[in-house]
C-alpha cells in the first residue's frame, strides 16, 4: 500500500514537472520559430557573407543575435544549429547559443528574486565571459573539433535543403504564402525531433526536486566558512556535475540554487551550477542529433572548461571588489508558483495560439508524421516518453 506522503510527494513532482514546462513553453516555441525562419528566409551565400567568419565582427553578431533571441535550452540549440547550417561559423554559432541561454532577461529577475543582485551581475558579465573564454578554447582547440563533419550533419538536419526561391529577395519571401508553409513544417519538424527528451528531461527533473531532499546537494558539495582555492575548484566542478543529473534547467535550478548558497556553497559553486544547463544530458543528446556525437562531446568539454573557469574568475573577482554576496541575504524560498494570470500566462496563450495554427497549417500541406525514429534509442526514449506521461497523469490525480 502506498503511503500517503509518497502520494502526496509523487503529485508534487508531476505538477512541478508541469510547471516547469508551462514556464518554459513560450521560449520554447519563440526559440523555434526563430530557427524555423533561418531556415527558411536566410540563404547560405547571405550567412557566409555576415557571419561565415570566427573574427570579432561575426561573434559580436552571434552575441548580438542570440541576446534578442534569447529563449531555453533547447530552442537555443534549434537556433544555433540553423545559423551554424545555413554558413555561419562554428565559433560565431557556439556564441549565439551561449548568448541566447545567458544573457537572458526573464532568468536576470529569477535571480534577482532568490539570489540578489551580485549573482544577476555574475550572470550576465560570466555570459560574455563564457563567450571570450570559448573563442579562446576554440582556436586553440580547432583542429580536434570536427567542424566540417558537424556542419554536414547539421545540415542533413535541415531535411530539403533546396530553395526554389533563393533567388528571391526578403521582402519577396516574406510575402510568399510558400514560404510561410515551410517556416511552419519547419516549427512542426523542431518539435518532433526533440519532444522525447524534453518530455522525459522534464519528468525527470520534477522527479529529482520533489523526491531528493536539499542535504543530498549540501553533501555533495565541499564547502566551509572560508573556502582555499581547492574547495572553490572543487565547488566549481561538482556544480556542473549536479547539473548534469538534475536538470531542472537555468530557471529551474535558481530556487535550488539559493537554498544551497545559504547553506554553505560558495558563489564559485553557485555560478559552475547556473551556468551547467547547456551540458546536460539531454542537451547532450539533442547536439548529437545535430552534429553528431564527436562534435557534441567536443561542445560539452569545451562549456565544461570554461564554465569551471567563469566561475572561479568571478568568484575572485568579486571577493577583490569587496561584492561578494553574502548567505544572511538569501531567501529561504524554494517552492514557486507556477501557474498564474502573468506575463507567462499571455505569451503562452499567444504562442499556443501560433503553435496550433502552424501544426494545423502543416497537416493540411504533408499529412501528420507520426514515425518514432529510427534507432534502438529513440525507440527507448519513445517508451520512456509513453511511460513519463502515465507517471504524470497518475501523478496529477493522487495525493
């Protein structure tokens, strides 16, 4: 006989799995017409020409770019890998990704809200402190990165590449209802590639905050009073590792974030863990669908370097200003609410509103593509998927 509490702990985790994606779904679906417009209006010749370079200009453009379209995860990588096939170059690619899962507005006011206002500014002078330390790694490191064979299977990705109106202006294609059918099989196609890991990424992550208590995260982490360098290393390599296995993602892992800094982790190990969501294991999986996996554990190994670096360069940084933050300022405040009449509200209802009608749209041009994938593991994941939807309806009716 279930007890109680397991219920009542097992509705907790699938309504938090519910609302992290209901937080979430917006920047998912503007991430993805972002990327599906790429596709569509901008050619290869016009991304050579702008971004097809790894010199400043086209990074600041990357940045640039990925600041305005600043959205999740994943929509991030949909957007960089469509930026990354249409010519741009790797590096400009990475500092769009960087950019558009960094410098982040809505994730600047989560922060300020449980964290302060030193870990906003951490946050955002450690994105474009990401984005140096890449192109850094990068060039140092090009010659083991399988560029060219990423760049073809990000195009592959793409699925039709040909154009029959690339000899077309913008302003032509924008006007061309075609056009505007592709952009939503486009949308439809992001979607089917990566519905699996993020149904069971999420489960997963609602799973892991609602049933593993907050002293196995203090374990886990080497702290003290007054941290030496080794413990902050320490703390700096343990973050993204805590990461990798909760995902909860940025916005998810800030209210976590703040119970762990009020209970002795340094701004070192606070900062590695915020910036973690972009080596997660379903990210993880999602670059390989993309690049294959070669460059996607090149990606992962480069973010993990300089993540651990970040973090320790603004730890010091901050300790020599006299700024860092102290744990008496935090909020012991974990539990959010998900679901209200706000601004997350209306973007979803606007961007649920689009979806339908793109999906719909889509339908009635090719037919409704149901196929699994092919591949012992998307059938896996397919069979996971199944099984975290009967978790979360059961789970929302219990307890």
């Amino acid at each position: 006989m279930l007890s109680d509490q397991f219920l009542a702990t097992w509705h907790q985790a699938a309504t938090t799995t519910l609302g992290l994606f209901w937080t979430a779904f917006w920047a998912f679906s503007f991430g993805y017409i972002i990327s599906s417009m790429i596709q569509v209006f901008v050619t290869r010749e016009k991304m050579r020409e702008t971004m097809g370079e790894d010199g400043p200009k086209a990074v600041l453009l990357g940045t640039v770019f990925g600041f305005l379209s600043s959205s999740c995860s994943f929509s991030a990588l949909s957007g960089a890998r469509a930026l990354f096939a249409k010519g741009a170059g790797f590096i400009p690619s990475i500092a769009f990704l960087l950019a558009s899962t960094n410098l982040v507005v809505e994730l600047g006011i989560i922060i300020a809200l449980f964290l302060g206002w030193q870990f906003v500014v951490g946050e955002y002078v450690g994105g474009a402190l990401l984005i140096l330390l890449m192109w850094m790694v990068v060039r140092l490191t090009h010659r083991i990165a399988p560029i060219a064979e990423a760049r073809e299977n990000a195009q592959d990705s793409e699925d039709g590449e040909g154009d029959p109106t690339q000899d077309r202006s913008l302003s032509e294609k924008l006007r061309s209802t075609e056009r505007w059918g592709e952009v939503a099989n486009r949308y439809f196609m992001e979607w089917q590639m990566v519905w699996k890991d993020v149904t069971v990424g999420f489960t997963v992550a609602g799973i892991i905050a609602a049933f593993v208590p907050t002293r196995f995260f203090e374990w886990l982490f080497i702290g003290g009073d007054n941290p030496g360098f080794l413990d902050l290393l320490a703390q700096a390599l343990v973050g993204p590792i805590a990461a990798f296995f909760t995902f909860i993602g940025s916005m998810g892992n800030i209210p976590l974030a703040a119970v762990l800094y009020g209970n002795g982790v340094a701004f070192a190990g606070i900062m590695a863990f915020i910036f973690s969501d972009l080596i997660v294991l379903p990210v993880l999986r999602v670059n390989a669908k993309y690049y294959g996996w070669k460059m996607a554990l090149y990606i992962m190994g480069v973010f993990f370097v300089v993540l651990v670096v970040t973090a320790l360069l603004l730890h010091y940084g901050f300790a020599v200003l006299g700024v860092l933050p102290s744990a008496d300022q935090i909020r012991a405040v974990t539990d959010r609410t998900f679901f209200a009449i706000d601004y997350t509200f209306w973007l979803n209802l606007a961007f649920a509103v689009l979806s339908a009608f793109f999906v719909t749209w889509k339908v009635q041009r090719s037919g409704f593509d149901a196929s699994v994938g092919a591949g012992a593991l998307e059938k896996a994941l397919f069979v996971l998927a199944m099984l975290a939807y009967l978790w979360l309806g059961v789970g929302l009716v219990v307890g």
